[in-house]
C-alpha cells in the first residue's frame, strides 16, 4: 500500500493521467487506480506531507497547507485534527518516530514541534534554529534522538537530543538541500540532493563532498538508495532519473523517452523488489507507474 498526499480536496478536473487531486490518496497492491481518503477532511484541504506509524501502518499523519496536522487510525472514523495548539498553520513535513512512535515531529516554517502523545499535545522544540520560510525533517534510523532539518539556506541543521537545540552544519555545502537518505548499513553515511548535484557525508553531516560525476549539472531533487544493496542510489532530476552503483562515485541516466525529460520530485524503493521504483508525481504530468 502506498500513500501520497495531494493539493486540494475540492478540485475537480486532475491533470491528465493524475487520481482527482486534493487531500489524501492510497494505492492498494496490485490496484489499478489511487483512491481517495479524504473522510474528515475540510473540503478545500491542501496536503503537503505525510507520515506513516512503522508499527501500525494503518496510522498516518498528514501535514496540510493551512490547517495544521490530521491523523487517520484504524477504526478511527476517518481523519481528525490533532493540531488545535499549533493554529492554521502550514506544516512543511511530518515525522514518526520509528522506534517510539507516539513521538511524531512538524515543521511549521522554520520552527519544530514536538508530541509525545501521538498528536494530542506539542511543545517547541527549535531552538537554534534561524528564522526562515519552511523546512523539512529526517529521523535519523541509528538513534532517533537524532534529527536534520533543511531549510532554504546551503547546509541543514542537525539535534541529537530530539529537537531539545540545533546546530547548523555547512562544511562543504554551498546551497540548501532538497531531500536527505541514510545508509542502511553504515552509520553517520548520509547522502544530500542539492542544486549543485549529490553531496555525501561520512560524520554525521559535520562535513560533505560532491559526488556528482556522471550528472553534470543537473539539479537533483529527490534521492533514494537501494535498502538491499545501499551502494546503489537513484537521483530524480528535472532531466529523469539517473543511477549510482558506487555510492555516488559515478551516475548514469537510468530513464529513457519521455522519462529523459521529465521533473521528477521523488522516488520510492519497493523493499519487496529494489529493481523496481515508483515515480511519484511528475510534475510534467507523467502517468504515475512502475518502472523496471
């Protein structure tokens, strides 16, 4: 099962090859189409992003343009708000703890909330943290006390006592980073999209190196690594998808036809079956699939 959020509820006329866009959207194994589950929600509710329970995957939380944080539970009804503290808010991402999952974090531009409780309560947790548009989280999967936050200048921030102070960490970045992936296997091995192509770090983010032979200059938004054989890496760009099987040493085009050419904005790793990726959301208005 797969699930992505959308931009508004109440549109009616997707682009050609879209499910009806707006809300939240689930796509069962095997289905033919996205569905929508949008029970609970406002009608004109914009998604922004979404996090899902490791442990209950039936629990989901969806971060939404300008109405905070909704929360679906199995049995639950449908979605219900869990943001009354945080207001009318615009939260950029949302992050479930994967080893306590009751601990979930968002961002509301450039500040980070905290719950304990699975939404019911949150608490500022941004401290150090400068004062900018909007950001996004990465859990850290080797000690979840650990947290990045990017945000729109080079470099990203970096807390290791769960969002309690920030520090910024910028050694060798000269933009802002697009989207973050760790190394399943080696610890403190991060891989960074950027503007500027791929950057790695070995230490924890402290310091980072370009590893972008083969791309050029391509803008890279959005990363994905092999969970089975992590020294093979995808790169969407707004030229296709391009592939890495030497950890970002050396990158290829991985897409042909109309794909050569398109924005793609992420990328999903079937865990069941690495070979295969799902591109979700082209902004060119690809059909959604699944790509051997």
């Amino acid at each position: 099962m797969i699930w992505r959020s959308s931009l508004r509820a109440g549109a009616s006329t997707p682009p050609r090859g879209y499910p009806s866009p707006g809300g939240a959207y689930r796509l069962d194994k095997g289905g033919p189409q996205w569905v929508a589950m949008n029970e609970g929600l406002p009608t004109s509710t914009q998604g922004w992003s979404i996090a899902i329970d490791p442990f209950t995957p039936q629990d989901i939380y969806l971060g939404t343009r300008d109405i905070g944080v909704f929360r679906r539970r199995v049995g639950g009804g449908g979605w219900h708000q869990v943001s009354e503290r945080l207001g009318h808010a615009f939260i950029s991402s949302v992050a479930v703890d994967p080893i306590e999952p009751r601990t979930v974090y968002c961002a509301v531009g450039a500040l980070v909330y905290r719950s304990e409780d699975a939404g019911r309560t949150w608490s500022e947790a941004s401290a150090g943290l400068p004062a900018r548009d909007v950001g996004e989280l990465f859990i850290d999967p080797f000690d979840t006390a650990t947290i990045y936050f990017t945000t729109d200048v080079p470099g990203l921030f970096k807390s290791v006592d769960r969002g309690g102070h920030w520090r910024a960490l910028t050694g060798g970045l000269t933009t802002s980073i697009s989207d973050l992936v760790f190394d399943p296997l080696r610890r403190n091995v991060l891989y960074a999209a950027t503007q500027n192509g791929v950057f790695t770090s070995r230490d924890g983010g402290r310091s980072w190196q370009p590893k972008s032979t083969g791309l050029g200059s391509e803008i890279v938004t959005t990363l994905a690594i092999d969970p089975s054989t992590p020294t093979t890496l995808y790169a969407g760009t707004f030229r296709g998808v391009y592939k890495s099987t030497n950890a970002g040493r050396t990158w290829a085009l991985a897409s042909s036809g109309v794909l050569a050419t398109a924005i793609v904005v992420a990328i999903v790793i079937d865990p069941a079956d690495p070979s295969r990726g799902l591109r979700r959301r082209a902004v060119c208005g690809l059909r959604l699939r699944f790509q051997d």
